[in-house]
C-alpha cells in the first residue's frame, strides 16, 4: 500500500467531494446560465459554494470567482492589475513603478509578470524581493522599495518549504505605497487564516486539488474597488468576470470540501498537524544521520518538511521512499522533472548541497494518526536499508548485503569503478572521482576491506584525480605496500591479486602519455578491461590532449585489439549515453574508420584527417558521442525498448517467458519488490551500478530469450536494455513505466 506524502504537489479527492461531484455529472447536470428548472438547480448550487467560500476566507465583499486553478487566477490578477497600470500611464502618468515578486514564489507569478508586461508593452522594471535563510522576506527591503511599486506579489505559504510569510509585516511595509496585492493563497487554504480584507489583500488565487478537491477547479478573490480585467470573455459567466461554462463539477467537489472544512470533523486540527510532523521529524533523525530541515518549523506549516542529508542526493532518496511505497517530492511538483537545484533554497542562500538535494514531505489535514505512523516505520526501514547496503554508517552487528564484483559510479558522463572481492575482502578503485571520496570511503569501512590500490588510467585533463584524498580519508584500510607509481600502481609489481580475480595493466600511449589500461582475469581467462578514455562506446576515444599523436594513439588502439580480442567488455572512463561497456567487435561495426586503424590501412596523416571528420560531424556533444545511425542495426533498434505492460504481461504467459530483471539498486530492492514476483526464478536483482557483473550472462542466452529490465519508472531500464540490444543482445526490453504501473496482484474475489 502506498502512502502518499507530496500533499503540496496535490491531494486525493475526499470522499464526500467525490460523491457531490458524481451527483453533479450524474443527475444535477444543469447549465446555471439555463433560466428551466436544472439551469435553476445548478445556479443555486454555484451560489451556494460561493457564499461557503465567503464563509471560509471571510471576504463577504469584493468578487470571488471560480476559475480552473491557481495558475489562472494568477494570470487574471496580474493582468488586471497591469493593465490598471497601463491606463495609467495612457493617461499620461510618467511615474516608472516596478513589479515585485518574491524571490521563492512560485514560478507562475513571475512569469506571468514577464508575460503580461511585454503584451501590455509597459515594460517595467521586475524586482525579486530577497528572502532570508528562514525563507522570510526582506522587509526592509520591501520598504524602501514599496514607494515605487506597482504590484507586489507574495505568498502566504511557500509550497517547497512550508514556509509561511509575515504577512502582517508586509501590509505593514507596504501602507502609503501605490501598489497593488497578490497574495498566493494555495497553500494557506485550509491551513491559515488569510484575513484578506483586514490585510488589504487585493488578489488572491486559490487552488482546490491542492485540499482535496479535483484538479481543473480554483477560486479568485478580488478586493472591492480593486481593478479588474477578465482574462476570458464571452458569454457573460460568472457575472462577466470570467467566460465559459462553469466546472460544475469541480465546482460542487470544492463546494464539499469547504463545507468540510466548517465542521470541525474532516480535517485534523492545529495541534495534531504539529504531532504529525513531529512524529515524521524524529522518524527522519533517527534513520538519516545528519539530516538538516531546510526552513525553520517554528516559521513553516504544521504540515510540511524540508531536508536533505549529507552524501545523500535527492534522487537517492526519492528512489528509497518510493521503493518504502512513500511518495514524496524532490521540491515543487511543477519543476521535479527538471535535475536542477531548488531556486527556493538558493534564494535562500542555503548551501549548495542542501539546495541540490532537498526533499519535500507534505502530509494533509485529512491523513489519518495510524498512516502517520505507518509512514514513520517505513521511514526507519529505509534508514536501516541504506546502513545495510553501508551507504550510512552502521552499528557494529549490522548484516551488510553482499558485495558484488563490480561496482560503477558515474558523475556527469566520467566513471569510477569499484573492483571487490568478497571472499579475501580486499578492492581496487579505478578512477576516483572527487564526489565520491566519502562514499567510497564508508563503503570501505563500513564493510572493513582492504584496499589493495588506488588507480587511474591516465592522468585527467578535466578534473583532478582524487585518489590522494581517497587513500587520506582511509589511513588504516590501505594495503601497507612499497611506493606507487603516479597512477596509483605499485612499483615493481606485476598485478594485483583479488582473491580468485587478478589485475594487471596494459600500457596504451596516446591518448595520453601515460594512458594505461587494466585487465581482470579470473584464473587463465580474461574477463574485462578498463580502458580509461582510449576507446570510449560510440567514439574512438578522447584526443583533447597535446599528447595524442595520431600514429601512436593509433599503434595503441591495435596494441589493445592484440591483448583482448574483439569480444572483451571494455569500461570507458567516459560514458556520456549510459552504454556501459563496448567491444572492439561492437565499435569496429559502428566505425570503419576504427576497423581501418586496426587492420593497419591508414598512416598517421590519414588517420588524423579521418579522426577530425570523425570528431566534427559527432552530435551532440562533440567528441563525447556519436549519433549511431543506420550503421549499426543493433544501435537503430535500440532506440525503441519501451515494452507496455500489458505485452510484458502476455510475454510472461508464453512458451518461452522472458527474464526479468530488477535493475534498482540493493537498498530499494530490499524494502519492496514487484506484487507478484516474489520466488518467481524468472526474476533477477541485478542493479544497475552492477550491471557490468552481468551483461556476459545476458549476451550468452539464446538470441530469441526475451530481457525484460524493469525499475521504477522506466528510465533506468531503458539504459540497461539499450546498453544489451546494443552488444548484441536485440531482445532486450524495458518495462514502460516501470513499477510505477505495475498492476497489484488480483484479489480471490475479483
């Protein structure tokens, strides 16, 4: 069961709202614009919301119009409010006023002062207002800004942080200033007391799915005497305030919703809300080592948090929560898609990291002490699951998950590589990378290996190697050996010995003077080889460096082909489209330049001519990719991997099922799998940093298995099934919508 955790983002509907909207659609149907007996009905039902809502918001004055939504009621202020600006200035006003916004409003508030301001053609001068690190505006700020403003725009709650404005202070800011007053009243609804008329409130939207009613329908109040411009005209609806048929439907759900909220009974009070929270905040401190709340509580709605946890980014934990079935936000629900830091936090002048990788939590007034709860278990679980999977610290007694051979760490397109043997506890770093020194570092201890080196395949041009402060931050878990060379490679030894494994190095100048590749072997066989940036998926390599001499780099790339042969998986220290791995085999079909330099058809001057065509004609990002084509028809079907669910489903029920494989990291699958594929054998867990461990496995089935990956939403197994389809492996699919659309189990009784 899920529990629903992202109430800003939007709520479920209420029951009883349900009920008057089904009502409406199924036998109150009428037009209220019709003067028969259903037109009658209907008008009298719009009346009725509309004095309710009066109630709610005490505004018994003023208009107050249904509109689809926030965002409408936004438009519709902002463009009365500028065009009153605009006749103003057509009647040869020469004052210049500014438009103020909040620095963390919503985005639908500044861009609708951008949007209305060149189609007006006033072109006026827009000004964030600076908000402190308790998210609170600067009023002095305010103040001394309040004399030439034109419309201020503020928030009576912030929908990242919960936090709530001093909106008493800013009426009291802005008294004597010719300004106009917008106050985003979505949050508030329900939760604050807004006091429009007492503040001298001139605008204020309201959303009704943001407190349990359906989406499409909202409310605008406006202030009598405010100036008013419809945003929609024609036929005269909504006393020519706002054209088109009214959502009556919507209208009568939020009609129940603000009865609701007159009964004292629906909706949990003050104090509980703040229990609540409480309850949530302390579940989080105990499972998350560290955490910070974001904003203030003390300043913040009883029913939201915001935090982040040192190491830990967003998407982490995003993942964790949904795999606990908790469905909570990486910040406002209208940016979540968007991997870009928190323009709330930033404005807040919050450190980078917290901006980068807060989470939202938000509860409703109409959750229940036992889903409370319920959601404070599941919190700890996921706790527990990152200290297993020794992402966090653990106590000593802890039973850590297993260790795989393999590990990939990727950030922005450059890979690091954790080399693990199980059985004599001993690993090997492959190119560190500075954001990952602290995790390695408490995977190593957590697990208490022994690190036998730190290496890289080359010396970088674009970042600095952090194997110093890697082998820093583990004085006692590094292997007491002899010097190394600059790479990190012991001096004098041969290879690395890993319990069963080994690794030795293959020298490859060219790329870079120093370029080196590794190779494992497991006994006598070679497995794979780490091959830094010479041969990356899709390209020949990088040859960004002075020291790539076309002849050289080229007697490299056959000096690599000798030693592993066309079918050895070989891991870029750069994979800017999540190929994973390549093979020469792989590459030389893609390129013929490639199986030209191999073969030895092409002197240096051809193959530097050939190299810089090669490099110029790349999309998208120079170098870094290549744009597959018709050349390789594993590369063009594996554009399209998405399977549907329903021919999954049929997949599973023919003669020849497909392998289905799990590729959420270990900390997710631990705390839920898919409904119904518990003990299934057709089932693998295969992560996807742990991929690489079995992408051999997969590409020896025979051609016709079908691969089905799956994750939770679908976009970490499309990179596992394109990376497969495109080894070789052309049966590989991903589950459209991942476990996000998994259906639950039927019911004996359905």
């Amino acid at each position: 069961m899920e529990i629903y955790l992202d109430a800003n983002a939007t709520t479920p509907v209420l029951p009883q709202a349900r009920a008057a909207a089904m009502a409406v659609m199924g036998d109150a149907y009428g037009n209220p614009s019709s003067i028969h007996g259903s037109g009658l009905k209907a008008r009298a039902l719009l009346d009725e919301v509309r004095a309710a809502a009066r109630r709610v918001l005490g505004v018994p004055t003023g208009q107050l119009l249904f509109t689809s939504g926030a965002t409408e009621g936004i438009q519709t202020a902002v463009l009365s409010a500028l065009t009153a600006l605009r006749q103003r200035k057509d009647a040869g006003d020469t004052a210049t006023l500014q438009l103020l916004y909040g620095a963390t409003e919503h985005k639908a508030v500044p861009e609708a002062l951008k949007h209305w301001n060149a189609v007006l053609g006033l072109h006026l001068p827009i000004q964030a207002i600076p908000v402190g690190t308790d998210g609170r505006h600067d009023l002095d700020w305010l103040r001394a800004q309040a004399p030439t403003a034109g419309l201020v725009c503020t928030m009576a709650a912030n929908n990242e942080t919960g936090v709530v404005s001093d909106l008493d202070a800013i009426a009291g800011a802005l008294q004597g200033s010719p300004a106009l007053w917008l106050v985003d009243g979505v949050q508030a609804l329900g939760k604050l007391a807004l006091k429009p008329l007492e503040r001298g409130i001139d605008y204020a939207p309201f959303s009704g799915h943001k407190l349990y009613a359906p989406k499409g329908v909202g409310m605008l109040y406006v202030r009598e005497g405010a100036p008013f411009t419809p945003l929609l005209a024609g036929g005269g609806q909504e006393g020519a305030l706002r054209a088109g048929t009214e959502n009556m439907a919507g209208i009568a759900a939020l009609g129940a919703v603000l009865q609701a909220l007159q009964d004292d009974a629906t909706f949990a009070n003050s104090a509980t809300l703040a229990d609540h929270r409480s309850r949530l905040a302390s579940a989080l401190n105990e499972a998350f080592a560290g955490l910070v709340f974001n904003a203030p509580p003390a300043l913040s709605l009883p029913t939201t948090l915001n935090f982040a946890v040192p190491g830990l980014s967003s998407k982490l934990l995003l993942d964790l929560f949904d795999a606990a079935g908790l469905r909570v936000s990486g910040g406002s629900a209208c940016s979540a898609s968007k991997a870009q830091p928190s323009y709330v936090l930033e404005a807040m002048g919050l450190p980078a990291w917290q901006t980068a990788a807060a989470v939202r939590m938000s509860f409703g007034a109409a959750d229940s002490t036992a889903m409370i709860d319920e959601a404070c278990a599941r919190i700890r679980a996921c706790g527990a699951a990152l200290r297993t999977n020794c992402i966090m610290e653990a106590p000593q007694a802890t039973e850590h998950g297993a260790v795989p051979l393999l590990t990939r760490f990727v950030v922005d397109g450059a890979c690091c590589y954790l080399l693990a043997d199980a059985a004599s506890q001993r690993c090997v770093v492959i190119d560190p990378l500075p954001e990952l020194v602290d995790r390695l570092a408490q995977w190593v201890r957590c697990r208490e290996f022994t690190v036998a080196a730190v290496v890289d395949t080359h010396s970088h041009g674009d970042h600095q190697s952090s194997a110093p402060e890697l082998r820093a931050a583990l004085p006692h878990q590094l292997q007491a050996e002899g010097a190394t060379d600059a790479l990190g490679w012991p001096e004098g030894a041969a290879q690395i010995a890993l319990g069963a494994h080994r690794l030795t190095r293959l020298a490859l100048p060219g790329h870079t003077a120093d370029s080196t590749a590794y190779l494992l072997h497991e006994g006598d066989t070679l497995r794979l080889a780490f091959v830094g940036d010479t041969v990356m998926p899709g390209a020949l390599g990088r040859s960004d460096f002075a020291q790539s001499e076309p002849l050289a780099y080229a007697s490299s790339l056959r000096t690599l082909e000798q030693a592993v042969g066309p079918h050895t998986l070989l891991l870029p220290g750069h994979d800017y489209e999540d190929r994973f791995a390549c093979t020469l085999g792989v590459e030389c079909t893609a390129q013929p330049l490639l199986a030209g330099v191999l073969q030895g058809q092409l002197d240096a001057a051809a193959f530097a001519a050939a190299k810089e065509a090669l490099e110029r004609d790349l999309a998208p990002t120079a170098y870094q990719t290549m744009a597959c084509g018709a050349r390789v028809d594993a590369c063009t079907q594996s554009m399209h991997v998405e399977l549907p669910m329903e021919q999954a489903q049929a997949l599973r029920q023919a003669g020849t099922p497909p392998l289905l494989v799990d590729v959420r990291e270990p900390y997710e699958q631990q705390l839920g799998s898919a409904p119904g594929l518990e003990g299934d054998d057709r089932v693998q867990a295969v992560p996807l940093s742990g991929l690489l461990n079995a992408l051999p496995q997969w590409l020896a089935l025979p051609a016709e298995t079908p691969v089905v990956f799956y994750c939770r939403s679908g976009n970490r197994s499309a990179q596992a099934a394109r990376a497969l389809r495109r080894l070789g492996h052309h049966q590989a699919f991903s589950l459209a919508g991942g476990l996000a659309l998994w259906p639950e189990p039927a019911t004996a009784t359905e």
